[in-house]
C-alpha cells in the first residue's frame, strides 16, 4: 500500500494532530506563579513595544494577527512543541474532533490539479445519497465560484447547521453540462475506529485512527458486531493515529488488560502522580494481540501500545513511535478560544518516559521524526516478564518493520494523479454500480496503459512491467472506491498490505508471549482469575 489512508502521506498533518494528542481538562488553576511586580513590569514592556508597532509600522496591523498569532504563539514555543494556543475557529474544530462529529455534507474534498474535487462521499451521508462521487470537480457552493479556493474555505462553505440546505455545482468527466446537486446538511460523525473485519479466519483487523469520545464505545461495538469469541488473533492497527483524549486511550488499553493493572501515570511541577487503572478488563480475553504502530503513533496511541508491551499483553510490529508524551491541559478563554498547555509528562506501567527529547533540535526536525531510532539508553525498564525496554523515544517495537519506500514509478503514478484521474474517465463511460466481486480485467489494466501514454506520464516500459502488481492493487482499490465505497476499498489495501501480511505471521510469537504472561499472573495472584 502506498498509504493506509491516504495516496500520498503529509507528515506536517500529523505534526499538527499531535498537538492535539493526549488533552484531558478543563484547565485547572493553582500553578505557581511569578511574583506581581515581575508580571507587571513584563506586561508593561510588551504594551509599550505593541503600541509602537501598531503605531508605526509600515503596514496596518490587527490585534488578532499580532496577539493570536505572533505573541501568544511566540511565547508557547519556547516552552515546548506541543503548548498550543487556538483561536476560536481552530478551538471550535478542537471540540468537533474531541466529539466525534460534526455538521456538512459529508464527504472528503482535496486540492488536484489545482481544483477542489471530491475524493469520497461517506457511506449514506447527504452528498453520498445526492450522487456526489469521486472524481467530481466542485465549481461552485451556493453561488459562490471556487476558482483559487483553498481546500479548507471550500470545506468551510460545505458545513453548516443541521438541516440547512446547501447547492453545489460539480464537474464530472463524460458530463458536458455541470451537475448540480441540492443537499440538505446533517449530523457527520467521524469515526475514529473503522469497521473491523477478519483478514483470515480469526484473525481481526481493527484500525483505531484517533481517540475521541466515542472511541472506547466503537471498539465494543465493532467487538460485538463481530462477536468477540469469534476472535483467535487481533491486529490493532494504530500506525498514523495521533492520539487524542488520554481517558479514551486509557479505557481502550484497560479492556484488553487485567481489573487493577496500570495503563499509564502522569505527573509534573503542579500535580501529584497519578497512575490510571483498568476498570474493564479480564484476563478472560485471552487471544494474542499483535500491534502495529509507525512513527506517526503519537500520544494516546503510545499509551495504549506502552501498556500492551509493558504488561506482555501484545506484540508490538512497527516502527519507533513518535514520542509524545506531554500532557495538555485544555484552559477555555475568553472570546471563543482556547490554550492547550503542558502540564505533565507520561509514563509507561514500567515507568519509563513517553516523551522523545526535543531540546538540541528544531521543532521542524521534531515534528518530521527524522531520527526514528532515538532512545534513552539511561532509561531502561522491565516489562512484566523482564524483556528490557527503553524510554525517551516513544515506543520502539518488538519486532521492526519498515515499509518499502516509493519507488521513482509509484511516486510518478502518484505526483500525477495517475489512478484518481483514469478512473474519473473509467466511470464517464462504465456504470458506477460495477457487479459483486468485480475483478481488474487485462483490458482495463491495457486501458490505463494506454491512458498514461496520452497524457505523457513519463515511465519506460520496463517500470511499468516491474511494478504491474502494485499498480493494478491500487487501480483495482482506485475503482473500489466510486463502485462500492470507502469500506470495501480500505478492506482490498488491508488485505494486501505487506504490514498486515507479516502481522498474521508473528501472530502465533504473540501467543506465546501471551501464555507466558497469563501464568505469570496465577502465579502471582495465587491462581485466582476474573
């Protein structure tokens, strides 16, 4: 796969995500402060030095711009990279996400070829029954042109309250006329965990992509849905999850743990330690667990993949996660926004520290992850069977895998849109609704071919017979998308993912590892189970 959850993957998305992870509050006060007379003095100067800019310099400037932007901002850096202040749009978006949910029509827009256009309606959403399908170029939202909009003012116009009517106007290949579709706006959740489903008979893959506050429920749910004693081995996907709510990721942890065991302690400068207990669990879960993670796992991801390793409950595959393990307490304020401030750090069951160090690097090398192999040799730590593990870079996995890098074809394929654009043309002459079990012919494969010649995609042919395999996977999972949907085509990239693959594999080692903690616990309880 080129991406689990998307073509081509932006490590700045996650750098912003991670700001997010791990929040709980409202922010509470008591935290030693400076003495009046310095605060006084500081607040002095800085009103002296932003009536002389706003006084004279060349430009006009806006307290929003100045204050928002610049000195709040310019002061929470030189704390740490995850102290963030929100304005109340950002902090409104903060809160949609923390809920799972929020007010549209319901679809996934991006920037190609420098328009807007849609990349998947989701499953029964108003712009899914309007007909909206990938592919569909946005012209326009109730009257307004969307020539030189931005993805997210094009995203701005789309939401609205519930039940409030909205038009667009769309291009669409094979269409000589626009399309216009009326739509009337509606409660979108936002899943955090996708439908889980069984790779192999009883092995289940369940891909947990956020922690808001639904997560820990739609983990039950999709358990129930699939009947939990059905399950032999679980694959938990948390590879790119940014983390989110801690007690979220805390329950999540606890279900597959033992009642009383620790899934995570924080402590700082104004507050006491305090360890986070299952509430949940029951050693009577007892199929292994393999999970995988990537250095994009972040926070309440960490948190959960730290508890699992620390109390031998699953194996970890992957790589070193990303190593956030700040928390941020959420201070509502004044007008709308909002301050997300570092208050504590996190800590492993084995009491070793989430958080990779980020005082000799620039917060652009921090975020981009670019040494995926930091640890703190100095803090080394027992799981609960005494395999050693490190602290101070994340979480580093029990066994490594890195994915294949994109070659210079694929990344070709991609840059140009390759798949995306031919399938827009495939459906301007195919129905959308394709048969059951529809499978790639050579013919179509021959068409793509075909299709890249025209429009000068540069490739040689022996590129392109070198990589026939990847390229029909994901024209095959391109063409999913419009004629069945978002599932079916997520359900064809996991099953051919070469991670998940190797995760089936290493399933049989977790077992092991699984059975060697269990008798560890009777030992130790006495033999007594829950």
């Amino acid at each position: 796969m080129a991406s689990r959850r998307s073509l081509l993957y932006y490590p700045a998305v996650v750098a912003v995500c991670s700001i997010l992870g791990g929040l709980y509050g409202p922010g509470v006060t008591g935290v030693a402060a400076a003495s009046e007379d310095e605060v006084s003095q500081t607040l002095k100067t800085f009103t002296k030095v932003y009536s002389l800019v706003e006084g004279n310099f060349a430009d006009k400037v806006t307290s929003d711009k100045a204050v928002y932007k610049g000195a709040i901002v310019g002061m929470l850096r030189t704390l740490d990279p995850h102290s963030s202040f929100f304005d109340p749009k950002d902090y409104n978006n903060l809160r949609d996400d923390q809920k799972g949910h929020y007010y549209g029509v319901g679809m996934q827009v991006a920037e190609r070829n420098h328009q807007v256009v849609v990349i998947a309606p989701f499953l029964g959403s108003p712009a899914y029954r309007a007909g909206l399908r990938p592919g569909d170029t946005i012209l326009e939202v109730n009257d307004k042109r969307t020539t030189n909009m931005s993805v997210s003012e094009v995203a701005d116009l789309l939401k609205g309250q519930k039940g409030t009517k909205v038009q667009v106007v769309a291009g669409r290949e094979g269409s000589d006329k626009p399309l216009t579709f009326n739509i009337i706006r509606d409660e979108i959740p936002r899943k955090s965990v996708q439908d889980a489903f069984f790779v192999k008979p009883g092995i289940l893959h369940l891909d947990i992509e956020s922690f808001n506050e639904n997560t820990s429920k739609e983990v039950e749910e999709n358990l129930k849905r699939v009947g939990e004693q059905n399950v032999k081995g679980m694959i938990l996907d948390l590879r790119e999850n940014p983390g989110g709510l801690l007690n979220e990721g805390v329950a999540v942890a606890g279900r597959f743990l033992q009642n009383g065991q620790v899934v995570v302690s924080h402590r700082g400068r104004a507050s006491a330690e305090k360890p986070y207990l299952t509430r949940n669990g029951s050693i009577k879960r007892d199929y292994p667990i393999v999970v995988l993670v990537n250095r994009y796992s972040a926070s309440a991801a960490e948190i959960v993949a730290g508890a699992l390793q620390d109390h031998d409950r699953a194996m970890i595959l992957g790589e070193n996660t990303f190593g956030k393990g700040l928390v941020q307490t959420v201070f509502p304020l004044a007008e709308g926004t909002g301050l997300a401030l570092t208050t504590a750090k996190y800590y492993t069951p084995s009491n070793r520290l989430i958080q990779r160090d980020y005082s000799s690097s620039s917060f652009l090398d921090y975020y981009y992850r670019k040494n995926v192999e930091t640890q703190n040799q100095q803090d080394v730590a027992m799981t609960d069977s005494g395999r050693k593990v490190y602290g101070g870079g994340g979480i580093a996995p029990d066994e490594k895998f890195v994915p294949a890098k994109l070659n210079k074809f694929q990344i070709e394929m991609l840059r140009k849109y390759a798949f995306f654009s031919f399938t827009a043309k495939f459906f301007a002459i195919h129905d959308s609704k394709l048969a059951p079990g529809w499978e790639l012919s050579e013919q179509v494969f021959n068409d793509f071919h075909a299709y890249l010649v025209k429009e000068k995609v540069e490739f040689t042919e022996a590129d392109f017979a070198e990589n026939k395999d990847w390229s029909q996977q994901t024209l095959k999972r391109e063409i999913y998308l419009t004629a069945y949907g978002t599932e079916e085509s997520r359900k064809l990239g996991v099953q051919n993912d070469p991670m998940i693959i190797k995760a089936t594999e290493i399933m049989p080692k977790a077992k092991v590892l699984l059975d060697s903690a269990k008798k560890l616990i009777v030992q130790r309880t006495g033999g007594a189970r829950d």
